[in-house]
C-alpha cells in the first residue's frame, strides 16, 4: 500500500507555497504526492477556457458561449502549478507523481448556460451533447498534457458523478454507457495509472458502473465521513474489473488529528471488504476547506498531521500477517 493525497491544501496559491507543501510532503513520506492544488479545482481547468473565449466570467461564475464552442478544439492546456510542481518532485527524488484533473461532468456542473439560472439544471452539464463531444475531449487533452509533463498517476475529480446517478436512473438523460465511454475515452491508450475520485456517499450502482470501466485502476472513496461505503464495495467485482480501492481513513472537513488507533482500524475494515486490493491511501478529499474553519496556518499544520498519521497506519498494516483477511 502507497500513500497518496487528493490534491488541495489550506494555503493560498503562491510559487512559494507549492514548494513549502511539496518538500513538507516529502518530510511525511507521502509516496504520491499531487501537484498541490492551492487554487479551485474548476478555476485550474477552465482558465484556459477563458483566454481562448470559449467561456467567459461573470461575477463568480462561469458562462457557456456556445457560438464559440467549436474552438474548445484548439485550446492549449496549461496548469502552471502542474509544471512547477514536477520539476521540484523529481528533484526531491519521489518515485511516483499524481495529478489531479477536474472530469468532464464536474467541469460542465459549474459552467453556466448564458441567459439560465445558476443550478444545476442550467449548467452545462444539462447539454448532454457538448459535455460528450466537446468537454470529455477537453479533459482527455488534460490528462495528455500531464502525462508528457510526467506525471505517473492522473486521477479524474468527478465528484457531481456521485450525485447525478441515481439508484434507477441518471440525470439529464445520460446513460451508464455514455459514463463508461466518457471516462474510458479520457484515458485509453495512456500508459500510467489511472484513477477517478467521488466525494461522500456513494450509491451501489455507482460503485458498480465504476468497476466496469475498463482504463480505470483506482476508485479513490471516502470512508471517513462516509462509513456507508464500506457495504457498496464488492470484493468479487473489483478482482474481476482489477481495480483497487483508493480509500479515504481520515477526514477532511473536521478540523482534529485522528488518533492513529481509529485510523488503522477504519483501514482494516477496507481492506477486509476489498480483500485486501488496496492502494493510494489518503485522507477522503483534499484540506482546501479546513482553511474556512479555522486559520490558514493553523488548518495546514492540522493537514500535515493527518497526513502523518494516515502514513503511521499504512506503515503498521503494510506487512500483510497483521491483517487477517478470513474473519
């Protein structure tokens, strides 16, 4: 078992700040460290959008202009911290390098539709037909771009997935297959591990459409704050579709160290349930929102010592005669 993160941290985005988290991730132990994600995770992917005018600000919010959408084709991803960040982690000598990349649903969840309402249901995600032919290549083109900047692992954040799927059905007419394609598109052909992470609790069709995507390797679920998940994760399927399950043992939201005996007990129960097929341990989501609880630094130190004790945890279980895996 590897330890990873999801991406975000409490700090504000400075060339200063990536390199104090990435060397703090190396001082942990962190075996996969994500370029450190210090600014919103759809402002990441959407400037680009922006400078070509496939999409245009207003206010907070982001709009649609479709009559330029044809352009998307030609947009040139760029992630400043992406490249930043591999040159420094390569020289700190770590092995594997993960990159976060916003999914297509999610990126189309927070574009507006001009003239709409802001809900969902006036997002871009409501047009099925840009999101497949237009946004799912965009993303493919991020994951393309990282993979030749260096990174080994790129996980998918597509936590509206989690949401838009039902227990019968799924919104905005789309269909498993045209989930399944969406992500499989994304990926194949590229050789490094693939990945895809969805907050909170997930439903069993959910964690079941998951496992039939073929490019994916990893599903990163939390199970700190959403113990639920540990009865939607079917062993037999994920030996079937060779997945592992990324899983989330500490929070991301309650503002405290676990102590280390919770943290390697809830991780046990993962991987009694998962037999065992577990990998990329990290807390559920990123430490971006512990800064709008309580200060900054204060919410950094705390993420720090999350990470610390979620490494303790993998440490200890990490030799396989302490788990066993028959009760």
């Amino acid at each position: 078992m590897r330890t990873s993160h999801v991406g975000s941290f409490p700090l504000s985005y400075s060339k200063q700040n990536l390199e104090a988290v990435i060397i703090d991730l190396k001082d942990v132990g962190i075996d996969v460290p994500p370029y450190p994600q210090l600014r919103n995770f759809i402002d990441i992917y959407v400037e680009p959008l922006l400078r070509e005018g496939v999409v245009m600000k207003s206010g907070l919010t982001y709009c649609i202009n479709l009559s330029r959408i044809d352009l998307i084709d030609d947009v040139e991803v760029f992630v400043p911290e992406a490249e930043e960040s591999i040159a420094l982690m390569k020289k700190l000598l770590f092995k594997w390098f993960r990159a976060p990349v916003t999914g297509a649903f999610t990126l189309a969840s927070k574009i507006y539709v001009e003239g709409g309402k802001r809900d969902l249901w006036s997002s871009l995600l409501s047009r099925r037909d840009v999101v497949l032919n237009y946004v799912v290549p965009y993303v493919r083109k991020a994951v393309e771009y990282m993979a030749k900047l260096g990174y080994t692992t790129v996980f998918l954040d597509e936590p509206i997935l989690g949401l838009i799927i039902g227990t019968h059905k799924i919104m905005f007419n789309y269909s498993e297959e045209d989930v399944v394609n969406a992500i499989n598109s994304i990926y194949r052909g590229l050789s490094i591990e693939k990945g895809i992470h969805i907050c909170g609790k997930i439903p069993s069709r959910v964690f079941k459409l998951l496992v039939r995507i073929r490019e994916l390797n990893y599903l990163n679920l939390e199970f700190y704050e959403a113990r639920s998940n540990l009865k939607v994760v079917e062993a037999e399927l994920l030996e079937e579709g060779s997945k592992y399950i990324a899983p989330g043992v500490v929070s991301s939201v309650k503002p405290r160290v676990e102590e280390l005996s919770e943290v390697i007990a809830l991780l046990s129960e993962v991987i009694k349930v998962s037999n065992g097929k577990i990998d990329l341990v990290s807390a559920d989501c990123g430490f971006g929102g512990l800064g709008g609880v309580i200060s900054r630094e204060e919410a950094y130190r705390i993420s720090l010592e999350k990470l610390k004790v979620l490494k303790k945890a993998v440490k200890t279980l990490n030799p396989q005669s302490h788990i066993d895996l028959s009760t």
